[in-house]
C-alpha cells in the first residue's frame, strides 16, 4: 500500500517534485523540468504541496507559451528560419526563471513508537473484527511489540522484519495453550519453546506475519511512516495445503 503522488517521489525521508516542460517551453527556458523538494516525508502533505507546484507549474507553461507567441521576430534572409530575436528570448526566460519557487519549511515529524502505533491500532480493530479474529491479531501483534515496541516506526528496517521471522519459526505450538506462557516476551517465549522439539507449522508463521505487515501497511495509510519496511522481506517457510476429507457414499 505504498503511497503515491503525481509527478512527486520520496528520496530517503522526503518527497521531491519532477515535472518534464512541454518541448518547446523547455527550449524557451534552457531546463527540462521543474524540480523541487517539498521539505516533508508526511505523505498527506507532500500531496497537498504538490498541488500548489502543480498550479504554479501552470501557470509557467502559459506564461512562456503566451510570451514566446508576444516575441519579435528578427529580419531573416531567404531561405533562413524566422525565429525571435535573442535579446527578447533572454528577458522572457529571465522573467520565468525568476519566479520564486514554493517555499515550505522543513517539518520536525515526530515518529511514533511501536508501542503507541499497535495500541491505537488494536483499539480501531477491536470494533471491526469478531472476538475470535481480533484475539489473532492481538496476539501477533503484541509478539511483535514484545521485542521492538520501543523503535519508533521509522527505526524499523529490513533487519527487524528477518529477525522476528527467525524468532516466530522457534516457538512452540503449545506457548498459548500453557499458564506458564502468559505475558512471556516473544524472546522468553522461544527460550521456552526449547524445552520441546515442537514448532508452529508455516501457516500460522504466516498468518502472524501477515497480521504484521497489515499493521505497518495501516501506519503507511495513515501517514505514520513512509512506507512499510518489511514488503521486501522474503517469507521462506513452506506451508503445506490443508487437506480436506473426499466426499465417499459410505
């Protein structure tokens, strides 16, 4: 779900404007595009403030079209080219080139952690989902916050995604089953899993890691962080199909 933006793209933490000129405005003004940085990594704004370049973008095309067609045109022998005279051409594309660009200040995004993000997402869910349905996700979830809940969103990389794949593989299909279990840290719960040689099956790694790429793909939604850190992280567990019983006249 990753957020997009006509003629904008984010570089590292901020979105940055490109927008190609019309051939013959580009002649006029000696660049090919308008480019700009919108000084913010907040997607909502970066859209907002795309608009406004957008409308100045406009309103420069018009202008050159408008001036260039205004352009005297110098005296030509036979068989040359008529075309404007340059001293005209200079002081039209100094007029556009001097147009102030949009100014933004630069925006200090206070990131949140793990922590806050996941309570304010489990509390949204809890009005969506069954109780069955939103005990899974809870569950997965405050795994996951167990070992990261400090980071702030954007503290989260590939890295974080590969380790917590690696810890989920390690637990015991019985850690929810047992009293002894209950409001263990995702690392205390692999510590316990070892006392066993059972594992949950690659369904239920991936439905827990599903439930936590859903989560992040929210927080990119809702601006929270640019974009989901872990899409690029490979899910390698095999999961097998579930069989199911043949229908017999028995």
């Amino acid at each position: 779900m990753s957020a997009r933006i006509r003629y904008a793209y984010l570089k590292g933490q901020t979105w940055l404007y490109r927008r190609n000129y019309p051939k013959e405005v580009a002649v006029l003004l000696g660049q090919q595009a308008l480019k700009q940085s919108l000084k913010t990594g907040d997607v909502k704004v970066a859209r907002q403030r795309a608009a406004e370049v957008n409308a100045r973008y406009d309103e420069m095309v018009q202008a050159a079209i408008s001036g260039a067609s205004a352009l005297p045109v110098s005296k030509a022998g036979s068989g040359d080219w008529a075309r404007p005279t340059e001293a005209a051409l200079a002081k039209l594309r100094a007029a556009l080139l001097c147009v102030e660009p949009s100014s933004y200040v630069e925006e200090d995004r206070i990131s949140p952690t793990v922590e806050n993000s996941v309570r304010r997402y489990l509390m949204l869910r809890q009005g969506q989902l069954r109780h069955g349905g939103f005990k899974s996700v809870r569950y997965s979830l405050e795994l996951f916050q167990s070992k990261f809940g400090d980071l702030k969103l954007t503290e989260l990389y590939r890295a974080e995604g590969r380790l917590f794949l690696s810890l989920i593989s390690g637990l015991s299909p019985y850690v929810g089953k047992s009293e002894h279990t209950r409001g263990l840290s995702l690392d205390a719960l692999v510590t316990w899993s070892r006392k066993g040689s059972a594992r949950i099956c690659g369904r239920t790694q991936r439905r827990i890691w599903s439930q936590v790429n859903h989560w992040l793909d929210w927080c990119v939604y809702e601006a929270e962080v640019d974009s989901n850190p872990f899409t690029s992280v490979r899910f390698e567990a095999k999961v097998q199909p579930k069989p199911y019983a043949v229908p017999t006249d028995a």
